[in-house]
C-alpha cells in the first residue's frame, strides 16, 4: 500500500466510480474517486493531494458487508499491515474503538502480524456488486504466486485409480453402475425384509 499522487489509469482500468466513501477500520477519510485497475485498487480523495493505491497481491480478502437497506451495502477488504496516514489516519491516536489498535500476543509473547480493514460505500449501494465483481477479476489478474501448486502437489493430483479399460467392463471405477462404483454387494440386501 502506498499513500502517493493518484492518476487516473488510462490502461487496463476495469471499474471507476465518483463520490465513494473510503473508511479505515469505521473511521471515515472522506469521499473520492475510485479506480479498479489490473495493477491496483486506488481511490483518490476530493479533499487531499494524495491518495491510497494498493496492489492486489497485498489485498489479504475482500468480500460485501450486506444490509437490509441497498444503501448501506459496502465493500470489505483487509491488508496485512498497519496503516497510518500522517495527519489523516493514526491507529495510535485513535478513541481505541477498533479491535486493530494493538498488536495481539500469543501466549509465547510473540505478536501476529497486524490486519487493517478497509470499507468503500458508493453512493449508490446497487454498484457494489459491480465493484466487487471487477476486484474479483483483478485479483484473478493477479495470482499470488505462493497459492500456485508446486510439482509435487501436483503429482499428487494425478488419478492413477481410474483405468480407461474398467469403464468398458464395468469395473470397480464404472460411473454408470453405481454399486459397483460404490463397491458395495448387491447380495447383502437380498434378505432385507419389505413392508
């Protein structure tokens, strides 16, 4: 995440939307534009020189917060770091409402690493599913490459039981016979008692 002059993307820009409300952690930093690019998540606020651009391999999850009410509906999405904007945002110096104020301990002492969440409302509540369509699409842009299978899991995959020649004779991998499939002796039911 950086904190840097925004452009508006002229490439690869898959959603913008004006007059998006961006929160940290239910703290509102204002109302600005937002911009979903193959590269980032960036929003630009009215009111400052500066805005937030965030990669998508450093967005941790992102989902919709859901209300009964469309015009409360936003989007989610958290980072693993601390944020802090000088002179905007400091967890810090905050009223200590937010569970992400403090690092937790383990038992050992030592610490998890911090999250911080992030909230985007739109005006208009009926575009937040076109937003979190589009950063579903980024992020499919964009694979962490620690995610991906490695050879060994992938020779793991591999599905050595199925034999092309069992499906032919009705063999134990016989999707069309069941019970076979399934392994089970048809004879075992044969003294079952009927109503």
């Amino acid at each position: 995440m950086s904190i840097q002059e925004i452009q508006v993307p002229v490439e690869n820009c898959l959603f913008s939307s004006q007059n998006v409300t961006f929160k940290v952690n239910e703290q509102i930093l204002g109302s600005g534009d937002l911009y979903l690019s193959a590269n980032s998540l960036q929003w630009k606020p009215h009111d400052k020189p500066q805005g937030l651009s965030f990669p998508w391999l450093q967005i941790q999850m992102h989902g919709v917060r859901d209300s009964s009410n469309s015009t409360d509906r936003e989007i989610y999405f958290m980072i693993e770091d601390k944020f802090i904007w000088e002179g905007v945002y400091n967890p810090s110096q905050s009223n200590g409402n937010s569970h992400d104020d403090h690092m937790e301990e383990d038992d050992d002492g030592s610490s998890d690493t911090e999250m911080t969440e992030f909230f985007i409302k739109p005006t208009n509540g009926d575009v937040v599913q076109e937003i979190y369509n589009a950063m579903n699409e980024c992020t499919r842009l964009n694979p962490d490459p620690n995610d991906e299978i490695s050879p060994d899991e992938d020779d793991e995959l591999d599905c050595d039981e199925y034999d092309d020649d069992d499906e032919d004779r009705g063999g134990p991998n016989d999707l069309n016979d069941p019970i076979s499939y399934l392994n089970i002796n048809a004879a075992q039911f044969d003294d079952a008692e009927e109503d």
